[in-house]
C-alpha cells in the first residue's frame, strides 16, 4: 500500500515509519525537526496539505503529528485548537478528497480518569484542554466519508532522538544525579512505541476499521513505573520522590484513574503488547546499541509531560 505518515519525525511517527517501511510504501513528514529521507509540511497549512495528499494519493493516511504537551495546549488554547484539531481537520478533508484510509492517534486523557482503565465503549469526558480538542477530532473522524481507525494509546515510552517522552526525560535526569518528583496518583498503562506500531500495522494490515485501544498490558502510576524506569537502566531509585499530583502543580487535570483495557485488540491481532519489563528491557538493547537517542539535541526542549 502507498502510505503518508504526517509527523513522522515524532516518536510514534518514526517508529511507523520503520515497521511499515519493510513492506509499503511509505513517505513521511516533519514539521520542526528534520529527519532524512522526510518531507517538510505543516498540517496547518491548508493549500499543503491538499497539494501534498493530491499528488501522492496514497491509500492510507496515518496522523501522528499533534502538538501533545498537555500543559503548554493548557496554557496556549488557541495554539493547541490550530495544531491538534484544525491541521488535523486539514488532513481528514484531503483524505476525503482522494479516499484515503486514516489512521488517527488519540489518548485516554479523553476520559476523565474516574473509572479508568477504560474500554473503547466507554463514556468520554476530557478535562484537559489537549483531552477535549483530541475528543473533537475523534468526533469529526466518526463522521468521515472514509474508512478509519482512531488508534487510542497513553504513555507511550522509548529510545527517541527527540528524548522527550517520560522515560527518556527521567532517564536523562537520573543519569544527571537530578532528583526528579513523579505522581503516585495518575495511574495508566505503560505503552512501548515499538510495539505499540507492529500492532497498528497489523490492524491496517488486517483491514480493520474503528476505534481500538492500543497500549501495555501492566497497569501501574507513575512512581511504580519511573522505579521500573531507574531499575532498568541502573539508575537511582532514591532520586525518584513521589508527589501527588496537587502538589506537583500541573496546571492541566490529569486523568488519575487513567489507562486503556486492551481486550478488543489482543482478540483481534496476532502481536502480543508488551508489559512494561519487557518493553524496557527492549529500549535499554536499543539504547545500548543506538546511545545517540540519549543524548538530547533538543534538552532545552520540554518533555511531553511537563516533568
Ligand atoms: N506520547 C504519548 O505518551 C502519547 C499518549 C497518548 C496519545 N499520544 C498521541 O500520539 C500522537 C503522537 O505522539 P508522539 O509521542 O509521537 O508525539 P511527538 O513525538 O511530539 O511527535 C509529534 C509529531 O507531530 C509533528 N508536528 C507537530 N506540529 C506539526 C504541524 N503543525 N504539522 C505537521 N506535523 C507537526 C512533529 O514534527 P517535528 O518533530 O518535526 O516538529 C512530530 O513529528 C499524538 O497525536 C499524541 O496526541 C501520545
């Protein structure tokens, strides 16, 4: 199939690129940060996007790109809404216009994280800026004239050029000897980005069509996660002190009692989710054999999460 990843310079972006390079074909964009072999654009954009998506023509659009810290779409709204739903809401009229298949990722910050871990049937209610204008867009790719998956995930973590997802901003500042302060109340479930990409290609693959919660199996908070984290890579355990999330001062609400129930997937693809020792097991081999995605490039950048 001939497949158009927007963001694929981003985390989950690049590792799409790398598990359906083997067998597609794939082009890919950037937007701020070069990577070889992508293309510039800026989904924002509305003529690019639509001479970009016109000439390829691809059969499937995957849409990773997303502006995802969840406290600068809090403090900048307008910026957030540009981003995350009008350059989004660019790509779904371009799909249209050429029938292509999309494949949007979207997050359990959806949900208000009172019940949680949640099923794809399961009554939304964002709290969050970045939560309600991802619900938006998942509400305009309902309506669609074209087929789509709406791939849900949350704490996605792995060894990333950007290093700017949890684990790897934690990794950084235990290696640094910084005491890092985690919360021990937002729960959810730890998703190794690897991993989490075989299982999309094999739901596109497969044909499948809808909403599918996509994340690891292991369902922990924040502090039991960043222990496994330290542990890992043989870093300070000490160094981690756990916070509640009142006191950590995050202006964005959190979804506490977060995280995704996996069952629809698991039932339906042959790949097994990795748990989070397993899965970080896995990005220590590749840091060990990639380091480079360590060192931050880009460390005056802020993670994802604020931490
Ligand atoms: N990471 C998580 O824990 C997590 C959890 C749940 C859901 N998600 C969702 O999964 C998706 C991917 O997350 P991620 O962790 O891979 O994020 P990421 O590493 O920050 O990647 C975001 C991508 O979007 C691109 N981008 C930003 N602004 C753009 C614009 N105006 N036009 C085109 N591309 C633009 C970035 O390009 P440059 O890097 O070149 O600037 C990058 O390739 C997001 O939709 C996010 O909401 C992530």
């Amino acid at each position: 199939m001939k497949m158009l990843i927007i963001g694929a310079s981003g985390q989950i972006g690049s590792y799409l690129a790398e598990t359906l390079r083997s067998s597609h074909c794939v082009t890919g964009t950037f937007y701020a940060h070069p990577r070889q072999a992508l293309v510039q654009m800026d989904m924002t954009a509305r003529k690019l996007v639509d001479k970009m998506v016109g000439q390829l023509a691809p059969d499937v659009i995957l849409i990773p790109a997303a502006m995802p810290n969840v406290e600068v779409c809090q403090q900048s709204p307008d910026l957030c809404c540009k981003v995350n739903a009008k350059g989004v809401f660019n790509v779904l009229d371009a799909a249209e216009a050429v029938q292509a298949k999309v494949v949007y990722f979207s997050t359990d910050y959806i949900f208000d994280g009172i019940n949680g871990p949640y099923r794809e049937t399961d009554r939304p209610n964002p709290k969050s800026v970045y939560g309600k204008v991802k619900y938006k867009v998942e509400q305009r790719i309902l309506q669609a004239q074209v087929p789509f998956l709406i791939i849900r995930t949350t704490v996605v973590y792995s060894r990333e050029n950007q290093g700017k997802n949890f684990a790897m901003g934690l990794i950084n500042r235990l290696k640094k000897g910084e005491a890092v302060k985690v919360p021990y109340d937002q729960v959810g479930t730890p998703t190794y980005a690897p991993n989490l990409c075989q299982v999309v290609r094999e739901l596109i693959e497969l044909g499948k069509e809808g909403i599918y919660h996509v994340a690891g199996p292991d369902l922990m908070d924040r502090y039991e996660f960043s222990l496994e984290v330290a542990k890992t890579f043989g870093l300070g355990q000490n160094l981690i002190i756990p916070v509640s999330t009142v006191e950590l001062g995050q202006k964005a609400p959190r979804p506490l009692n977060g995280g995704l129930r996996i069952d629809r997937v698991q039932a339906q693809v042959s790949t097994p989710l990795m748990g989070v020792r397993e899965g970080l097991a896995e990005m220590k081999r590749q840091l060990d054999r990639h380091p480079f995605g360590c060192v931050s490039f880009r460390s005056k950048r802020r993670t994802n999460d604020g931490i």
